[in-house]
C-alpha cells in the first residue's frame, strides 16, 4: 500500500479518478481503489458498468451521493490501510460500499466500522452494482450518458492493464489469494483479444498483462486444442502494435517457450516472476518449487535465447525458519542471478495463511536487518546494471511532461514499480504516450537521465 514505496512492492495507493461532466440531476459515485493492478481493473470494471447504467463518476468525496473502497486484503499492513480509508471515506462523505480483497472478511470490515452501506467480495461487479442500486438509485439518460468504447480507465491514457484470468491454483502457505480469489478461471482468448483491440484503438500503446498466475492461463480449460494458451495468446497480443509487457508469470518450465517472442519483438523482453526465495528449505517451507540451482539454468537459457531480457522479480525476507545461513544463500543466489529489477517485502502473518503456523518466526529486528542488506545488495546490482547502458541509444515511452522535462520508461520498466528514464532538454515538444529513442548519458541506482536522438 502507500507506506511501502514503489521499489519495495508492486503495489498502487490510491487511483486517480477522471473527472466527467455531470448533468443535471444525474446521482454520482466516488471511489477509492488501493491495492494492486489487479485490484484497479476490477475499479475500472466497476466503474464502467455505473457509468453505463448513467452513473456520473466524482473525483472527490463531496462530490458524490456515494463511494465505493476497492480494498487490498493480501497483508495485516495492507489490511490496515483499507479500514483507514474505509474510515475517511465515512467521515468524509458517510455513504459507503466496500469491495475487493478484504470484502471476504465482511464481519472484519463491519466490526471495525459497522456503519459501511454493503461488503462486497473481490470480483463480484453484480453485488457491487446491487449495492450501489440500493444506495443512490439510477437514472439513466441514453441520448446524454455516453460511455467510451474502452470504457472508464483509471491508468494514463497511453497503457492500460489487461487482466487475463482470476483466482490461482497454488497453495503457497504464505498466502491467501486463492481464498480471497477462488481457484484460477481464464477468460475466453476472443474477450482478451477483442478488449486489447478496443484498447489499442482507443490509443493505448502498452498493455500489461495481469493476472494471479499468468503463465498457467487457459490451462484450467478442459479439452483445450493448446497445453499452454498463454504461448499463443501472448503472440496475438504481440501483432496487435503496442508493447506488450508480462507480469505474474510463475517459473513453469514452458515460460522458456516464451522467450522466442520476446527476441523477435513481440512482446517486450520483460519478465515479472516471483521467486520469493533461492534456498530449497524456505521454498519448500513456502510450498514454493524448490529448485533454485535449475531456476539459475532457466534464467541463463533466458538470456542465451534473448539477450536484452529483463527480469523482475519480487522475495520474502524473514520468513518462519529462515536462518542466517539461508538467507546468505538468497544473497548468493542473487550474485550469480544478477536479476535487472528486485523489491522485496518483510514477511507478515496474514490471517488465514498456513504460514503463521509454522514454528520460528523470525523477530521483526532481524527482518529489518537482513531487509535492509537484502535491499543494498538488489541496489547495488541495479546500479552496476543502469551504469552498463550509459552511452547506448534504447527507446522509451513518455508518461508525462512538465516544466522540468519529460518523464518516460524503457522497456525495462513498468509503471509504478520500476525506474524511469528522465528527458531535462529538448523536451518541449513530447507528450504522453510518445516513444521516442534516446541516449543514455547519465545513471543512478534505479534511474537513467538522458537526450532525444
């Protein structure tokens, strides 16, 4: 959530929601949507559907009869943040629908702030709509309420989040999604494909894919033509112009098979993968596959295959059990790994998770300590890795431009969780959604400066 930064979680504080005319009459939604990419697609959905229905969308608490909290559930931190905005949004308006990841704890939500209007749980659009109904009934006007054909976005205009599939089918111990989420459902390739074409259209330049676990999608399809319609799906997305960029892709073996669209430009050559952890003991302790020496194979094969590959991944430090001598095995691990993009995140207890019943928990000091030497030696890495590109000429894209010069990614960074690559001349003539080449003529430890080619 908004406490940890954006280099530690691949997390989203609060969305900024467009402001839209209103007419005469017309009843009126906030929202508040916390959480991750995930979490903002369901918003978007949400809202695409009042907006439909005649809804007008408030980009401030006074403004609307109601608002609606899209909530995070995955940590006891992130939990937190969700009842705190629960209550602003109460003190500040007092009409309030909850939704989202913490909805599955209704009688949590409740016991903390019993004056909420309905709980809703993740992914229920139908009960949200119900709710809302309930609350500030619509009132439609079909010559005047138009709705976009991409519907109501929340990201800038240039990318957009595609989320493929929902729920997951693993049953890591340190995590509750599959409860909060159910088990993993694929959407119909055609309704994947049809929504990145109206995107595209709409002029989105990136799409990110999304999901619980990308690399298993379609595989919950019985009788399936493919073994992996991910494989497939990612080449259609790939032909449809925009940079298409992975994330949450699990370490199947058949993500090497993914690889060959990435040297041929497909899709971006960017990887998103939670490892968590390198020693086998944790991992197994996580119900994670434990075969870190092979996972280094893969990652050597990866980059044999398409050498401008970038890998992201996220890690858990002080699980229950990890001793000293493992986590110097991570650390080790991530020498010989050299991975290009690393956040990590101290391991809590989640209610509900097998995990906090596993004996030896690590004390909260030595979590900070081998957090913060886990950090440094991710930064370090980073900056060795930034300092290499001085000098090259890389494309980049432009999310936004101001008085002091134009802010843009690479291919090697996503929204929100990675660098940026910063133009401080001749930038006057960019916008948003530009791509444009530059050369690198300055780094950082996790930033590039440079100029217009």
């Amino acid at each position: 959530m908004s406490q940890n930064p954006p280099l530690i979680r691949p997390d989203l504080a609060r969305a900024t929601v467009p402001e839209m005319a209103r007419r005469e009459g017309q009843p009126t939604i906030g929202m508040v949507s916390l959480g991750c990419p995930k979490a903002l697609v369901d918003s978007e959905r949400i809202l695409t559907r009042l907006r439909a229905e005649g809804y007008a969308i408030s980009p401030d608490y006074k403004g609307a009869d109601a608002v609606i909290v899209n909530t995070c559930g995955f940590l006891d931190s992130a939990k937190a943040e969700s009842l705190d905005a629960i209550g602003e949004a109460l003190r500040e308006n007092g009409r309030v629908i909850v939704t989202g990841c913490l909805g599955a704890e209704p009688e949590y939500i409740t016991g903390a702030h019993p004056k909420v209007m309905a709980v809703t749980g993740p992914h229920q659009y139908e009960q949200v709509l119900d709710a809302v109904h309930g609350v500030v009934p619509p009132a439609p006007d079909p010559f005047i309420d138009l709705l976009p054909a991409s519907g109501i976005r929340l990201t800038p205009r240039h990318f957009s989040y595609l989320k493929i599939s929902e729920g997951c089918d693993h049953k890591c111990k340190f995590c509750i999604i599959p409860d909060m989420r159910g088990k993993l459902q694929s959407r119909p390739a055609k309704a994947v494909l049809r929504e990145a074409e109206k995107l595209v259209e709409a002029g989105v330049k990136e799409l990110l894919v999304i999901s619980q676990d990308t690399s298993a999608y379609g595989t919950d399809w019985k009788g399936r033509d493919e073994k992996f319609p991910i494989l497939s799906l990612a080449r259609d997305l790939g032909s449809l112009g925009a940079w298409v960029r992975m994330h949450y892709v699990y370490p199947y073996p058949h993500v090497r098979d993914l690889i060959p669209a990435m040297a041929e430009g497909l899709i971006l050559p960017y990887l998103d993968i939670p490892f968590q952890h390198a020693h086998p003991e944790v991992l197994k302790r996580m119900a994670r596959p434990a075969a870190a020496s092979r996972t280094l194979d893969e990652i050597a094969a990866w980059r044999a295959a398409c050498p401008d590959i970038v890998l992201r991944s996220t890690f858990i430090v002080g699980y229950p059990g990890e001793t000293e001598e493992e986590f110097q095995t991570l650390l080790d691990w991530m020498d010989e790994a050299q991975l290009d993009r690393v956040g990590a995140f101290r391991y809590e207890n989640v209610k509900g998770a097998r995990s906090a019943a596993l004996p030896d928990h690590v004390p909260d000091e030595v979590k900070e300590e081998r957090f913060a030497r886990f950090m440094e030696k991710a930064q370090a890495i980073s900056e060795a890795k930034l300092a290499a590109k001085v000098g090259t000429r890389i494309e980049v894209i432009v999310d936004e431009v101001d008085a002091d010069g134009a802010t843009c990614r690479t291919k090697a960074d996503a929204p929100e969780i990675d660098g940026n690559l910063f133009i401080d001349e001749n930038f006057e003539g960019l916008a948003p959604g530009d791509i444009v080449t530059v050369e690198v003529d300055e780094a950082g430890e996790y930033d590039l400066w440079g100029r217009q080619v």
